[in-house]
C-alpha cells in the first residue's frame, strides 16, 4: 500500500469443481477513491458479470454458483442494495448502479459467502483448504499485476460507462463533490500563499482530504 496508496488491483478466481480447469481474472486502477473495499466490490462485480454473459450464452443453464471473497463489508453491501434506487452521493455509487442494473432475472444464481483472509499467514499453504488457497492464490495475482502495473496505472472505464472525466485522479462522474473540494482548495491555497500563511510548496504537502 505504501508503494502505491492510490491504486488498487483485484483478482477473481473462477474454477470448475470437477478441476476441468480455471479463468482467472485481474486489473489495476488509480484514482482518490481506491481502496480495497472498492477493489473488493470490483471483483464481485467482475465475478457477476462474467457469470451473466454465461447465462445469456448459455440460458438453458439452471444453477447456483458459490462466490467467496474475504471482505464481508463487500458481501453485505451488495446484499443491501435496494432494488429501486441508488443516492448519486453514495459511496461507490457508480459500482452499486451497475450491481443493481444487472439484477434482472438470471437461471444462474450466485450465493455469497465470506471466508478468512491471509489465512497462509499462520498455516502453511499446502495444509490450507481448497477455498483458502484460492482465496490466497486471488491475494497474490492482485499484487502481482498491481506491481506490474505501478509505472502507469490508469482509471479504467466501468462497463456501460462511455466516458469518465478526473481531476487529480478523482473521478467527477463518480462524485460531483470532488469538484467543490478542488475549487475551494485552489481558492484556499491562493488565500494562503497572499496572507503569508503558507508558501505553495508548503501548502502542497498537507493532505487537505484528511484535513476537510
């Protein structure tokens, strides 16, 4: 996190329970939002997704599908979605959106559950379960490409969503705070440097999202 505190990558894992083999998926994104609960609802997002354009090939399948992700603020948030609206001023409200866009019907049904995270961190990881390596194996595949990806990370662009306007790496069609939030501290950084309060370079180095 200290390498790279506004980018985010996430990783999924689907595998066939009859091991006729694996898909696995990951991506890298930046901006003020990041953080691992948003890279944490990407990935459900990813997994729901995936299996929606399964069914739509596929509409004679009739199944569930377990999904399991190490974040249970993730899973309990998707399972709170109400089904009419989302407030524009939600966090992650643009995720949220596309979760509720997608909840029509659907014969493939995902069942959520939550596991334990870094569970590798006191037990070996050959002596871990079947889910748990997979969960540590998602773990690795996230830092991998989120390292390969340091040099030029980009905000990528949610399905449906035809263009996206940032500020400083904060998405103004995600939060149209974000655009009071950079007027004032412009304003306020110009106030500051006329009453000799604090020079530019100065004022730059204080993490005014903590301080506001």
């Amino acid at each position: 996190r200290h390498l790279a505190p506004d980018t985010y990558a996430t990783a999924f894992i689907l595998e066939c329970t009859e091991g006729r083999g694996q898909y696995i998926g990951s991506f890298a994104s930046s901006g003020s939002s990041s953080n691992a609960y948003r890279g944490e609802l990407l990935g459900l997002l990813a997994i729901s997704l995936v299996l929606r354009s399964v069914n739509t090939i596929y509409p004679e399948l009739h199944c569930s599908v377990p999904v399991y992700c190490d974040c249970e603020g993730a899973i309990k948030r998707i399972r709170s979605i109400p089904t009419y609206l989302i407030p524009t001023n939600a966090k992650h409200a643009k995720i949220l959106k596309l979760f509720l866009s997608y909840q029509g019907p659907s014969t493939i049904t995902p069942e959520k559950h939550h596991i334990k995270a870094h569970q590798d961190d006191l037990t070996n990881f050959e002596r871990l379960s079947w889910l748990a390596q997979l969960n540590c194996e998602c773990d690795y595949n996230a830092k991998s490409h989120l390292l390969a990806n340091l040099e030029n990370p980009r905000d990528r662009l949610l399905p449906n969503e035809l263009v996206a306007i940032t500020i400083q790496g904060s998405n103004l069609t995600a939060d149209t705070g974000t655009i009071r939030f950079h007027i004032g501290k412009q304003l306020a950084r110009q106030f500051f440097t006329a009453k000799n309060i604090l020079d530019p370079r100065q004022f730059d180095k204080v993490d005014w999202h903590h301080v506001s």
